[in-house]
C-alpha cells in the first residue's frame, strides 16, 4: 500500500506518518526530513536547501524529485511507502505519476489534512522535537510524559526548526497556497483523492485515516 500525505505546513503530515509507520508497518519518506538531514550532514544540497527552507520557499524540483526517486528504489522491499510532504507542485506529481509508472508501482490513496491557518500557526509554533531521536512534541498538545526528558530516548536535549519562525511560516503557508494546493485537481481527477477534518485531535485524525485505508 503507498499513500500520499497532502496538507498545509503544520497540518499534521509527520505525526499522522508516524502512526501509519507504526499501525502499517510502511516506511515514512519525508522529503523535509531528507533536506534536514543534508542540511545537517553539510553536503553540498543541504547548503542548497538550507537558505531556501530558511526562507520558506521550495527547493528545486529537479532535486527533490531525484531524491525521492532513490529513496523510493532503497525500499522497493518495504510494504508500502508513505509520502510525506511530496509531491508539492505540479512538476513534482507528474514526474511522480511516470516515477511509478516506471517502477511498476500505483499511488493507493492521496490524503488531504484540512487545517485552517490560525490552527495551523498554533501548532507551529508551539512545536519541538528532540534533539537526539528527532521524536516531536508541542509544548500544549504533546509533551513528554515526564518533563524535559524525550519519552522515547530518555534526551534532555531538545531543539525548534529555524523555519518555524512567524515570517518563514506566512512564506510557507504562501507557497502551500500557490504551488501546491494547484495540484489538488490532478489527484480529484484521478479519483484518489480524499479529505481528511484535520482539526481534531491526533487520534481522532487516525481514525479517519485508518477508516480511509481499510475502505480501499
Ligand atoms: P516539511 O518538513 O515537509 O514541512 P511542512 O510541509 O511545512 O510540514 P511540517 O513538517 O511543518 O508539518 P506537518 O504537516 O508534518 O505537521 P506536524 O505533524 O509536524 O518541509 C520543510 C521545507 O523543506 C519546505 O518549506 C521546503 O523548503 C522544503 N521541502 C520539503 N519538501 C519539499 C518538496 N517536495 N519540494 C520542495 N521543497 C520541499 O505537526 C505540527 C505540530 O502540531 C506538532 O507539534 C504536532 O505535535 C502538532 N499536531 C499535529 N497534529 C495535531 C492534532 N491533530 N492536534 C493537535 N496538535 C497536533
């Protein structure tokens, strides 16, 4: 089974992929956290990305697109993928579309997060993960069971993105508004599409999701 996760910036694409990770057994491919990771390892993309991601913009398609591409044929032995936070422009469904077609694959079911923007700035504001595992909390809705210590690693230590800042967030949600929300057609028209009320808490979110996945 391969699922797309869709949805504004904040919407809840990771957690609910952490779920299906955890409920499915798939493999989460999160385009973000792959550009974290360059950023951190200091290659020569993740110098790219990093202004870019600082600013709120989108990084090039061309990149993104070869990178999950190998990603993609890295688990050609999982049970199923789930991409998270790709495709996001219209360039980006296309070459994912013949990427499939190429490798034999089919796209199950296209999930769409729908969050308004004042709740969308709450949870992006209020959210930090740890600084060893990468687990993610927020400081109203998740936090660890015990204070300052990450529930799954036992860390003290614990960080914020440098692009959850008030001025990268509007740029964020105005690319999400311009470039990716266009590509919503695309999935209606193929007839995968399906929305999902993002606005509840996380499990009720799941619920609809699992609903989603077991009625395929
Ligand atoms: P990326 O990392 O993909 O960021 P994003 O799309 O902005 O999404 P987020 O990770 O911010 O949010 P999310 O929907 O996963 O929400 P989360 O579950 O964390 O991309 C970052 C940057 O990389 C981009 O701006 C771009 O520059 C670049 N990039 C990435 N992919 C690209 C691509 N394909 N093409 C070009 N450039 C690309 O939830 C948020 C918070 O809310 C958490 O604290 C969580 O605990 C809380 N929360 C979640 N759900 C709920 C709920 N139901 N109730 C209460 N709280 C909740």
């Amino acid at each position: 089974m391969n699922l797309i996760l869709l949805g504004p910036p904040g919407a809840g694409k990771g957690t609910q992929a952490e779920r299906l990770v955890e409920a499915f057994g798939l493999v989460q491919l999160s385009t973000g956290d792959m550009l974290r990771a360059e950023v951190k390892s200091g290659s020569e993309l993740g110098q790219t990305a990093q202004k870019i991601m600082d600013a709120g913009e989108l990084v090039p398609d061309d990149l993104i697109i070869s990178m999950i591409s190998n990603q993609i044929d890295q688990h050609s032995d999982a049970k199923g993928v789930i991409l998270d936070g790709f495709p996001r422009t219209t360039a980006q469904a296309e070459a994912l579309d013949e990427m499939l077609s190429d490798k034999d694959l089919t796209m199950d079911f296209v999930i769409q997060l729908e969050v308004s923007e004042d709740t969308i700035v709450e949870r992006i504001s209020g959210r930090y993960s740890c600084a060893k595992c990468g687990a993610g909390y927020h400081d109203t809705f998740s936090q660890p069971a015990v204070e300052g210590t990450c529930d799954k690693c036992g860390s003290t230590e614990f960080s914020r993105r440098s692009d959850d800042n008030p001025e990268a967030v509007r740029s964020r949600l105005g690319a999400y508004r311009d470039q990716t929300a266009p590509i919503l057609p695309f999935y209606t028209d193929k007839g995968v599409l399906q929305s999902v009320d993002g606005m509840g808490g996380m499990e009720e979110v799941f619920d609809q999701i699992k609903e989603i996945v077991a009625g395929g």
